[in-house]
C-alpha cells in the first residue's frame, strides 16, 4: 500500500499527510472548504490550522472527495467525531470494499452513544477498520519530532499493512488488536483534560490533577470493560499514553478549555466547543454523550458528569467540586 487518502484537513489531518508524504509516498489531503485546498496547493503550507509546515511535494490538496477515495489504498478518517457518521454515508458508494479505513477522531456520538468504531462499521461495512490513536501534537509530529502511536485492527494482516504505509523512524505505529479499546481511550481522555484544565485554573495544585488523571483513568477502564476492551489497551499509547499528555500541557485544547473555564473565562473567545483557530474541543461533545452511555451500562462516571455539569452551567464550577469531594470513601479497586 503505497497511496493515501486523508479526509480532513485540519491540523492532526495535515500533519499526517506530511508524515507519510515526507517519506516520498503519495498523499491527497481533502479540504471541506475548496478555497482552503487552492491555498494549500499555492503556498505548500496549512496557514489556518496548521502555520509554519511546508508540506512535501508528495502531499497534494484537493475539496474533491471522490477523488481521494478512488486514490487511496489506505484511507485515513481524520475529522470531528460527530461528523463521521454524515462523512461514512457520502463515502460509502466510493470507497472499495479492500480499503482499509483508519479512524483517527476522537469521541463519542451525541444521541447514539456510539464509539466511533460503531459509527464507522455502520456505514462502511465491510472495509477493514483501524483506529490510529496516542500521545501527539500535531505540530511536533508535522516537524518529524519522535512519536508513537497506536494503531488497532482486528484484522492483524490489514493492520500491518497499514503500520508500513504509515510508519517512519519518527513516526512508529504500534500494531494492536483491539480498536475498541483504542477508541474509548482517545475519546474519555479528551473529558478528563478538561477537568484537569478547570483544576488548573482554580489553583488546586498537582496532587489533584494528578488524582484526577488516575481516577480518570479508572473511569475508562470501567467503560472499556463493559464495551468488551482488553485491559492492557488502558496501559499503552491509547489508553494511558495519551491521557498524560492531554491533561499536562497548555498545547492541548482540551485542557486549555478547561484551564478557560477555571479560569472565569468562560467558553468565548475561540477556545469553545465550536471550531476555533485551533480547532474543536472535543471532549465538550463527548462528556453527555459518554455519560448517557454510562447510564445505559449502569456504570458510575462521576468525572465526566462533573464535566458535563460544568459545561451546562459553568457558574456552578464550585459548587461541582465540591460535590465531588464529598462524595463517600470507597475501595480503589471497586
């Protein structure tokens, strides 16, 4: 597999056209919006999501997603988790039934509750199905700084073949086979940044955020076992990898949502849910949705609820804090 289609152009979308196309493979980037193609075509260079990558020769900018999916051998799904649903269905009487999709969003589907994985199955069956998830800036990857990834596939033969085409010595994709896994790692992790930002911006030190991010993690761990995930995803690049890096760095925009809103700043100001300068927050669409699912499997997320609460009236931050705190000891393995 040699050829690439990635549907997205955003800033994760463009930095992993360039990963592949720096390694001279050919790459077609679809653009929603034709005259952000035209402008990547003219300057070699994502200056709305992307500033300051020169994009290689290899990577070619298109607004035409018939063409991509005649194109690409792999196919790379890099757009908001709540579109992929509207994007499998235009996709489906173009992508061959051979091609492996890669899902790369991250979250869950507001009014479904359904992983991406769910969605993408749905309306793409029968295509081999990965989903590309770890701890990863866009710009550093774009840059060819060292990262390592997840990529998880059922289909271990279509997996490998996708590792190859995606692999580069900076770039290392770890083959996995539980995409389930994978996907509620990228998507539960997204919400625990958030509330590790708001604890941030009120001053609650490091011994809560540091609280957080495992109690966090045991939150995913709950849904993961109840989606049937293995429990060794949890510990990888997917699961605990990726959670790190999300909830300790001002770079991520999900924590810096949070850090906003601890703040009393408030979701103006391009750093809402709603597509900003840098991009969508997703962990604000996914925290009802992953609490509606949690209702359906009877499953107690008390981090995401308080997120969710927080999101609907961030006046009652407080007052959500302090509900969690005085919530009842338990076992920590219960």
């Amino acid at each position: 597999m040699e050829r690439v289609g990635v549907i997205g152009a955003g800033a994760w979308g463009t930095a992993l056209a360039e990963v592949v196309g720096s390694q001279g493979r050919p790459v077609l980037l679809w653009a929603r919006d034709p005259d952000l193609a035209a402008e990547i075509r003219r300057d070699r260079e994502n200056a709305r999501r992307l500033p300051g990558v020169r994009l290689s020769k290899s990577v070619q900018p298109t607004s035409d997603v018939a063409e991509v999916a005649r194109f690409a051998e792999v196919l790379l799904l890099v757009t908001p988790a709540q579109t992929l649903r509207d994007l499998g269905r235009r996709l489906e009487p173009l992508v061959p039934d051979a091609t492996p999709v890669v899902i790369c969003a991250k979250g869950i589907e507001r009014g479904t509750g359904k992983l991406t994985t769910e969605v993408v199955s749905e309306v793409l069956p029968g295509r081999p199905l990965a989903v590309l998830s770890g701890p990863t800036f866009a710009a550093e990857v774009a840059a060819g700084l060292p990262a390592a990834v997840t990529l998880a596939c059922e289909d271990r033969d279509a997996g490998a073949a996708v590792v190859k085409a995606l692999g580069s010595p900076t770039f290392r994709p770890y083959l996995s086979d539980d995409p389930v896994g994978a996907a509620i790692g990228g998507a539960i992790k997204n919400v625990i940044a958030i509330a590790c930002g708001i604890v941030a911006g009120r001053q609650l030190g490091e011994n809560a955020r540091a609280a957080l991010v495992t109690r966090g993690l045991a939150e995913v761990a709950r849904l993961s076992a109840a989606k049937g995930a293995k429990p060794t995803t949890l510990m990888g690049l997917s699961g605990l990898g990726d959670l790190i890096l999300t909830c300790t760095s001002e770079r991520s925009r999900n924590y810096a949502f949070g850090l906003r809103l601890g703040q009393g700043l408030g979701q103006e100001g391009g750093s809402g849910p709603e597509a900003g300068p840098r991009g969508i927050v997703e962990g604000a669409f996914t925290a009802q949705a992953a609490l509606e699912l949690g209702d359906a499997l009877s499953i107690d997320l008390p981090i995401i609820a308080a997120v969710n609460a927080v999101l609907s009236d961030s006046s009652a931050i407080d007052a959500t804090i302090a509900g969690l705190l005085a919530r009842p000891f338990r076992e920590e393995t219960a």
